[in-house]
C-alpha cells in the first residue's frame, strides 16, 4: 500500500535491458547520471538473434568505450556478396567505408548484452531484474510507473521514462500510442548451424537470391554459420527448422552450403514493419523496438536502437545537467523518427527486390545488381545505408554534454534534494 502512495523518485527510469536500454542506461551513467533499469527478465538474452554490428554502432560503442572489446569478441565481415542461384553477381565492399571500423562485425546479440552490461556495472549501474512494468500513469507532478518485482507490487516516480521494452512494448500501450504498420507474408526461418563447405570465405557474408527465396549466409565466432531464409507463407516449416529440412533449403536454392551436424538453435518466425506515431510523448520517449521494427534485411534493428538510445540518453543528459534547452528533446523524435522510416524504407525495398519473382525482373535484377556496385556514387550510398553512418547520432548535432563527461555534472539535476532510490550520480 504504501508504495502507492509514495512512490520512490528517479530522473530517469529506463524499461528494458536489452541492447537499446542498456546503451541509453550506459551513456546516461558516462555523463554522470545512472538512471534505474528495470528488466521482466531474469536474464539477459542467450541467443545469437541480431547477429550483425555496423560500422555507426561500433563508433557509438567506441564514444562509450567498448568497441574494443566488442571486435575482440567477434569476426570481421569485409564484402556482402550478391549471388543468384549461386552465382555471384556483385559484393558490397565495405573496406571502403569512411569509419574507423571498415568492416560489419559478426558477433550474437548475447555477446554485444554481455558486454554492455559489464560497462554499465563498471559505470556503477545495474539492472532491476524480474521487474515487470504494467503501467505509465502520468500526473500533475511526472509519472509514476508501476509493476510487480516477483510477487511484490512496485511504483516508482520518474521525471523522464525510456520504453525500451520491446517490439510489445508496456510503455508504448501505456502512453496510448499505436504502432502502425504491416506484417510481411512470408516466413522467416533462422538457424545457427556448423556449416561441411560454406559458400564464401570466412570474411564475407552472402546473400542469395532464388526464386524460391532469400537465403543469407555468414560465419559467426565460434564457427556455425547464421542462416537467415525467407520462405513461402504457406509452406509448411518445422517449429524448430533441423538439418534435413535446412540442407534441402540450402540444395534447392543452389546456395553452395551443406550442413555438417544439426542447428545449435534454430526457429521460424514472421517479421513486421510499423512505426510508433511518435517517439516522444510528453515526458516518455521511445527507443529501439518499442519505436520501430522491421524486415531482418541488412540486420538493421539492433543497430538502429542503439544508435536511438545513445542520441536520446546524450539529450536527456545535457537538459539534467542545464547544458541543453528541453526543446532539444523533441528533436530525438525529429531525428530519430525519420532514421527509422529511412531504414524501413529501405529494408522493406530490398526484402521486396530480393523477391522479386518473375523471371523477366529476377533477370532486371541480376544485370542491375551486377552494374550498381560498380557506379562509385551508388556504392557509396549503399554503405551509408547499410552501415548506418549517414543516420549516426555522431554524424549529426547532439547538445553539448555536461563537462567533461564521466564527472557528475555541477548543476544538480531534479529530483536530488532527497537522493532518490535507484539513480546514482557517480563522483
Ligand atoms: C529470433 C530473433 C532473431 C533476430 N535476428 C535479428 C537479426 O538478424 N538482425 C537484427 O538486426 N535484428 C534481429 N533481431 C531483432 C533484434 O534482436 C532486436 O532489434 C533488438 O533486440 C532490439 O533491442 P531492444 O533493446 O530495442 O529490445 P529487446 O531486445 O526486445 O529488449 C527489450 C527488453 O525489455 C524487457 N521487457 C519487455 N517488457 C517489459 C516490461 N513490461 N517491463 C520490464 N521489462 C520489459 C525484455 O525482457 C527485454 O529484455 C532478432 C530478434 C529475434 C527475436
């Protein structure tokens, strides 16, 4: 009862610890405010899931001061290879792009949380686990989330939430917004398999076209290969795709790979394009999946949160600490809205094109495909949209950060006259 009556007070309360909320729970913590982060979960994900890092995402792990470690844990990918029915058509060089990092990085989502989490502790964060949230309700004086930490009934007070809950997000339902969009017809099938004889060298990724389908290969650390296949939506698909089903998917599509041994995870799977109407709702914002999902293609959603949760803890930083007007808050969405329907643009174009399914357009494709990468002009603006950098929050105006970030800001921030539980500020 009596937390429903008084409920503790935080400035920032961040709902989700996957990749999105930890980034945002980590930059905000680097200038000098750890906000409190509440996870339903009781661990943070095991599986491989979003298996790919662009070059913008590394350089914003760079910012936060774990790149390093990041492409120490994982492999380099160097080319994106085109093939249609096993014939290469053209690659995507990404040696060329203008970053620090010329290169994808192959490393699952469970190592990129690990790490994340081991920088936030080293910031002195942490996360709220079995934390579930049920409600944002927002009164005259801030919002007050509540849930259930186990069993027991939560409230906590917060000047500002991030809802980095999730494609289902509790937050975004909470505040009253939609998330409009469409789910794509066909099937998703996933698998991490040990590959006899793979059909690009180590440092490449393939993408192979069929009529049949979209099939991408690439090796992760630790040496399976991902297989990401679209698949017909009526066809029928085991829950758990195993060896005989894979190795007939990948023979039929002329893909070049054979399996060696069963998947070490495999799944099936639809994928969905939407868009929240806004990502700021008073004094709520929404990051990362809460915000926008889309197509698997490029491996964009991972990246695209993280890169939403660095400029938005950067903003919210800079108004605590007095070092940015609150106006720079509406232009998270500004910025960010438009990033997302840029790279649902342009994941739903290409899922649409590597679908393409008459022979007359399948050739169109192969010849179009085959001449682009060579246009320098093309080839550049591919990699800016696969790699993220044209979108990067780095790329683009972020408010001065509070001095010399690391130290606690001298302007106190809210809500500090009686330290409220949970949000540390590091001296
Ligand atoms: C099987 C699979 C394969 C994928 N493959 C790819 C891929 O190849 N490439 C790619 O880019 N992306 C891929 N994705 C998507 C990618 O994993 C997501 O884009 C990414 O995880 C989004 O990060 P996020 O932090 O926004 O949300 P999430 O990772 O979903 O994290 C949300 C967190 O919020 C917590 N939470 C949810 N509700 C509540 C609540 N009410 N209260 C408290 N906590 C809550 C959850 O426990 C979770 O930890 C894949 C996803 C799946 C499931």
């Amino acid at each position: 009862m009596s937390n429903r009556t008084q409920p503790a007070a935080a400035d920032v309360v961040v709902v989700g610890a996957g990749p999105a909320g930890l980034t945002a729970a980590i930059r905000l913590a680097e200038l000098g405010l750890v906000p409190v982060l509440l996870d339903a979960a009781g661990e943070p994900t095991r599986t491989s899931n979003a298996s790919l890092v662009h070059a913008s995402t590394l350089e914003i792990l760079a910012e936060l001061g774990m790149a390093d470690e990041l492409v120490a844990a994982g492999r380099r990918i160097h080319r994106l290879v085109l093939a249609d029915w096993g014939r290469r058509v053209t690659a995507i060089d990404l040696t060329t792009v203008r970053s620090g990092y010329p290169f994808a990085l192959s490393v699952p989502q469970s190592s990129t949380e690990r790490l994340l989490l081991a920088r936030l502790r080293q910031l002195g964060g942490s996360v709220r686990r079995r934390h579930r949230v049920e409600t944002v309700e927002v009164d005259r004086a801030g919002q007050v989330l509540r849930g259930h930490a186990g069993e027991q009934p939560f409230a906590l007070r917060a000047r500002y939430v991030i809802g980095a809950d999730g494609a289902h997000s509790t937050v975004r339902a909470s505040v009253g917004q939609e998330f409009p969009g469409r789910t794509y017809p066909m099937q998703f099938v996933l698998a991490d398999v040990p590959l006899r004889q793979a059909p690009t060298a180590a440092d490449e990724a393939a993408v192979v076209l069929s009529a049949d389908g979209v099939t991408v290969l690439g090796l992760l650390p630790g040496g399976n290969h991902r297989i990401v296949a679209t698949v017909e939506p009526a066809a029928a698909v085991p829950e758990r795709p195993d060896r005989s089903y894979l190795d007939q998917l990948l023979a039929r599509r002329e893909t070049g790979a054979r399996l060696a041994a069963e998947p070490s995870w495999s799944s099936r799977f639809r994928v969905h394009h939407r868009v929240a109407d806004r990502f700021r709702i008073g004094d709520t914002f929404l990051v990362g999946d809460a915000a926008h999902v889309h197509s698997p293609a490029a491996g964009q959603g991972m990246n695209t949160g993280i890169a939403d949760a660095y400029d938005l803890a950067t903003r919210l930083a800079a108004v605590l600490a007095g070092t940015a007007d609150p106006d720079t808050l509406d232009d998270y969405q500004r910025h960010r809205r438009a990033a997302a329907l840029e790279v649902l643009r342009f994941t739903d174009r290409m899922t649409r094109m590597a679908l393409a399914a008459s022979p007359f357009t399948r050739r169109l494709r192969r010849v179009a495909l085959g001449a682009l990468p060579r246009i320098p002009r093309v080839n550049s603006t591919v990699t800016g949209w696969i790699t993220g950098l044209d979108r990067s929050p780095l790329r683009h105006h972020l408010p001065p950060v509070p001095a010399s970030a690391g130290e606690a800001p001298a302007t106190a921030a809210p809500n500090t006259a009686s330290p409220p539980p949970g949000t540390v500020r590091r001296r």
